[in-house]
C-alpha cells in the first residue's frame, strides 16, 4: 500500500538535505584536496613521479570501489531499517559489510602489491614510473582494509542522519596527512626526502589515527553501532545484503577496471600525456565533491522514505534533486570554463610542454561536468537508493565496455587522433548512461521498499 504523508516543500526538503549534503560535500572536497596534494608535492620530483603516484594510486581505486560497492548496499539498508526505527537490523548489517568487505579485500591487497611491477606495465612501460610506483604500493600496504572499515562506519553513520561525525574525523585526519604528507615526501627533523614513498607512508599513518579516533569516539559516546544488540539470527538480512552487496561490488569493480583502462590508454600515449591525465583525475574529483554530498543525501533521504512506503513523496524529492543538480552543474561548469588559465597555473601545468595538452583537457571536463553530475544523481542517489543494482551493472557494462572505452581507444591508436579528441570520446559514455538511466527513472522501477524482503 502506497502512504503519502505530507507533501516534501523545496524549502524543507533543502533543510534537509544541507544537514547531510554538506558535510560529505565538504569531507569529499578535502580528500579530494588531499589527493591533488599528493600529486602537486611529489610533482616536484618530475613528471615520472607525478606519473607514478597516479598510476599506483588507481589500484587502490580499484580496490576502494569494490569497498564503496558494499558500503553503498550497506548504507541504503540502514537507510531504509533506520526509516523503520529498526536498530538491530541496522548494526547487524553494518557488522556484516565489514566482515564480507574484509575477506574480499585482504587478498586484493596481496595481489596488487606483491605484483606491483607486474600490473603496471599495464599502464605503462616506463621503468622508473614503475619503480616508484611500486614503492607507493608497498608504503600503503595496510591501507585499504583500514579503508574498508571506515567507508562502512561512515554509510551506517550518514545513513543514520549523523554526516558530522564522519566530517570531523575525517578533517582531522586530513590535516595530519597533508603535514606528514610535507614532512615525509620533502623530509625534515632528521626525515631524508623520501618522495613517492612518503607519500604513501604519510597515509598509513593517518589512516590508522582516522579509525582509532572513529571507534574510540563511537565508544565513548555509547553510539548505536557500539551499543545496540545485532539480530540473534541475521540469515535472512545476509542473504538480502549479500544479494545487493556483491551486485553492488562487481558493478564497482566492473567501472574501476573500466576507469583504469581508460588511464592505460593515456598512459601508453605517451608519459607527458599520463602525468596531466592523473593531474586532472584528483581534480575532478574535487569538482564532483559537492555533487557527490548531494548523492549521498539524495539515497539517505529517499530510503528512508522508500522504507516507509511514501513513495509518491520520494517522487517529489527524486524531481527537485534533478532540477537543482542540473542548475548547479551548468553553472560551475560555466565558471570553471571561464577561469581555466587560472586552473592550469594552480595544477602546475603551465609549463609548454603540459599547457598544450592540460588547456583543451580541461575546458572538455567543464564542458560536459554537468552531464556527469546528473548521471551520478540518478545512478547512486535514486536508482541505487531502491535497489536497482542489476540494471546498473548492465548500464554501466553498455556505456563502459560496449561504447566508450572501444571508442577511446580506437581514436587513441588506430585514429591517432590526439590527446585533446581521445578525452573527448570518454564522454561518449557519460551520453549513453544519460540516456538509458532516465528513461529507467521514468519508469519508477526503483520505487521498492527493501526491508520488506526481511521484515
């Protein structure tokens, strides 16, 4: 039966939607900021270095997708159990996506770091690129089940209505990373310069402090996560998450092998082209940061609705998240075109050499930014938000590995067609995902409560 309780007015809805939205948009922007950190101090060691970090890092991508798959599952149940006033079923399913997460993730980070050289001959064939890159990977052992654990802490926080905590941890960890991040790669205090590997070692470190704060804060407040009992028998709730989780995680994956080939594309043409490639990635991200809050508030506050039947008020919420996520888009994508000169001198990529290929890179990124945006509403906000996990693998398999990375690569070696037109053609995905993913949205197929599947 369909309940529908009081009309969702813009005013109220966009209350809302600040008190979650914000502070994930805040937090994405400073890891974001500390990624292009990152590149900019070690991109003082030359091209090779910055080149190295972008490659190494996009392992730990990887592998941090298929933990945001689970921890995306994760979040839209305790949305939806939270919804219901259901405690127990929401710290039992959290307890489950750490341990799923932890059995996936610790032999993923054997793999990439014992065959560190190995894998990144995928991406490029310049040896010292490798070496260091190699050395990042070692540094940073530890750090994506650390990671892990985190990403689900903060979802079964956020979905719980609390987006502070997540904030204020993560600041603070933050900023001990970006000062160890200057005392590490450029050295100090009896600390050689150590570069790449600095870099690294700087967020393990950091990582390690952020969840022993998290779970010491969680202690001492007698938090939910901490305090409530778990259901006597989860067997039913671990059949629905793990249905969704591992849909969830192969899709993740399936987009970061996806992301990571279009990045050996460019890194096999040439490494001048792969050190603004990976210049660029930490920046848009930056970009995405507050679209990415919004995301976030988008399936809090539509699973909650969908886990208590209002559906034709999720509707009305789905309509006014589009619209100020399109106004929103144009006009930063519009600012940003404008002051793209301004852009290239603080990503230091002014130099003749970089300029001729970063100028087009990046009025393209502004260009098609607000299409981006809309297509992650859809996808992780509203699609996701009611369970829509097989679509979306077949989605993104269609625009991903049917369309655009065909295209791309073709432009990139039988074209030839330059850097500046094979950055173009990684819009063609964004086009088809656009496409197929509204029409899906029109449909309404994304309307299901999930917790009556275990209820």
């Amino acid at each position: 039966m369909t309940v529908y309780t009081a009309p969702t007015t813009s005013s109220h809805l966009l209350t809302r939607v600040a008190k979650l939205a914000f502070p994930v948009a805040l937090q994405s922007a400073l890891v974001a900021i500390l990624a292009l950190a990152d590149v900019l101090m070690v991109s003082d060691f030359g091209k090779e270095a910055t080149a190295a970090v972008g490659i190494a890092s996009k392992w730990h991508f990887v592998a941090i997708m298929i933990m945001a798959g689970l921890a995306t599952s994760n979040g839209v149940l305790v949305s939806q159990y939270w919804g219901r006033e259901d405690k127990s079923s929401a710290k039992t399913v959290s307890l489950q996506a750490m341990k799923l997460g932890s059995a996936i993730i610790l032999p993923v980070t054997l793999l990439i770091t014992l065959l560190s050289d190995s894998i990144m001959l995928l991406q490029t064939s310049d040896l010292q690129v490798i070496s260091l890159g190699s050395q990042y990977l070692w540094y940073s052992f530890p750090v994506l089940i650390l990671t892990h654990l985190v990403i689900v802490i903060e979802s079964s926080l956020r979905s719980s209505n609390d987006a502070v905590l997540p904030l204020l941890v993560g600041a603070i960890t933050i900023v001990i990373n970006i000062g160890l991040n200057f005392w590490l790669i450029k050295g100090g205090l009896g600390i050689e310069a150590m570069g790449v590997s600095g870099a690294a070692l700087a967020t393990t470190i950091s990582r390690v402090i952020q969840i022993t704060i998290l779970y010491l804060t969680l202690w001492q407040r007698r938090h939910w996560l901490i305090v409530t009992p778990t259901l006597a028998n989860g067997s039913k709730l671990w059949k629905s998450y793990s249905s969704l989780a591992l849909t969830n995680a192969a899709n993740a994956l399936l987009w970061a092998i996806g992301t990571l080939t279009y990045q050996m594309i460019f890194g096999h043409l040439g490494t001048t082209e792969l050190a603004v490639f990976s210049m660029l990635g930490p920046f848009e991200a930056l970009c995405y940061s507050a679209f990415m809050g919004i995301s976030v508030a988008c399936s809090v506050l539509l699973g909650q609705s969908l886990g208590r039947d209002e559906f034709a008020q999720a509707q009305d919420m789905t309509k006014l998240f589009l619209r100020y996520v399109l106004i929103f888009g144009l006009v930063l994508g519009s600012l940003l075109l404008a002051g793209r000169e301004t852009l290239i001198d603080w990503l230091n990529l002014s130099s003749p050499e970089l300029y001729s290929l970063a100028l087009p890179a990046i009025s393209i990124l502004c260009c098609g930014i607000w299409l981006r945006m809309l297509n992650m509403i859809i996808i992780n906000g509203i699609l996701r938000a009611g369970g829509e996990n097989l679509f979306c693998i077949r989605m993104d398999f269609i625009a991903m590995w049917v369309i655009g990375i065909p295209l791309t690569t073709y432009g990139a070696f039988i074209g030839e067609w330059g850097f500046k037109w094979v950055y173009v053609l990684m819009l063609s995905e964004e086009i088809v995902k656009f496409s197929l993913c509204f029409h899906r949205y029109l449909q309404r197929k994304w309307m299901n409560n999930l917790t009556l599947q275990h209820s």
